[in-house]
C-alpha cells in the first residue's frame, strides 16, 4: 500500500476538475446518508429530526447540483474509490454515517450530522489551505464557508435537542411533567 495510513496528510488536489469530482461524490453521498437518517428518524417517529434531516438532504443535494453547474463544460476526471483523497478514506460527508440504523435519539442523529459537515469543511479547508493552484484554492475556501454554515446550523439544533437522560428514548409516552 501507498497509503502510509497517515490520517493528517493534507488531501493534495491541484486542478478545479478534481475538485469538483470531489466535491460531487462528497455531496451525493451525503444527500444519501441524510434520506437514510430521516427514513430512519421517521421509523422512530421523530418527525422533527427527520424534517431537519430532509432539510441537509436538500441542501447536500443543492451543492451537488451547483457542482455540477460548475462542472459544465469541463472534462471531470473518473476517479476510482479507493483513489479520491480523502483523509481517512472515505468521504468526510458520509464516513461517520454507519451507524444510522441504530439512531435512537435526535441528539445521537445531529452528532453525527455534525461529524460529518465538520470533516466536509476540514477536508475543503485543508484544500483550500494547501493547493497551489488559485482557482481551486478560491472554490475550496468557498465550499469551507458553505461547510462551516451548516456545521453552525446543526450546533443550533443540539442546543434544541441536548444529550437526553438515560432511558430518554425509550419511553414512548413521556411522564408528565410538573411545571
Ligand atoms: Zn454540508
């Protein structure tokens, strides 16, 4: 293997089209994960998480979109999956996903999320930081921008949803509450 399995190594992309095949698969991949969390949040009937969750699909889905407006024109590099240059090897967007179907609580899903739409901004960040080339430098930082909105988003949603009680999810009718 090439891969010497540094996490940190900064992702070196030096062309706007490898940005943008980047970007593209970052977003779909997202957009998928996030329709996943909300199928699964509804399953738990926890309609307002599932509401949150088709609002970063959409969004996910609305950069993917702008990437490939983007992209008209230019001749996008088909990059294999284990050749995109993601830090950890799989997309920042949709890494931390795995878990979905086992979400029982709203704080559990928007940590996730937050997980995610944080390593989008580092991976965007860390290109923006380190390409030579000024154009993908200038996409990059802008997408980084993009990322830190929606990271800043889902921080307001955890202050709305914080880390339940034990048992907080398991209790389909709640006790009342003296107020
Ligand atoms: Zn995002």
């Amino acid at each position: 293997m090439a891969n010497e399995g540094s996490a940190s190594a900064a992702p070196v992309i030096e062309t706007v089209e490898e940005l943008l095949a980047h970007s593209k698969v970052l977003e779909e991949e997202a957009a998928e994960r996030y329709e996943e969390i909300a199928d699964a949040m509804e399953v738990h009937n926890n309609q307002e998480v599932a509401g949150l969750f088709r609002k970063l699909q959409e969004y996910a889905l609305k950069h993917a979109a702008e990437v490939k407006e983007r992209a008209r024109g230019l001749t996008l590099p088909r990059i294999s999956p284990w050749d995109f240059k993601w830090q950890n090897g799989s997309s920042p967007e949709g890494a931390s996903m795995v878990d979905t179907h086992y979400l029982m609580t709203s704080y559990q899903a928007l940590r996730l999320a937050h997980r995610a739409e944080m390593g989008a901004h580092d991976f965007y960040a860390a290109v923006a930081a380190h390409a030579k080339d000024a154009k993908v430098r200038e996409i990059a930082a802008e997408f980084a921008e993009e990322e830190a909105g929606h990271v800043s988003m889902l921080e307001d949603w955890m202050r709305k949803h914080p880390k339940p009680e034990e048992g907080w999810d398991e209790d389909p009718d709640p006790p009342a509450m003296s107020e």
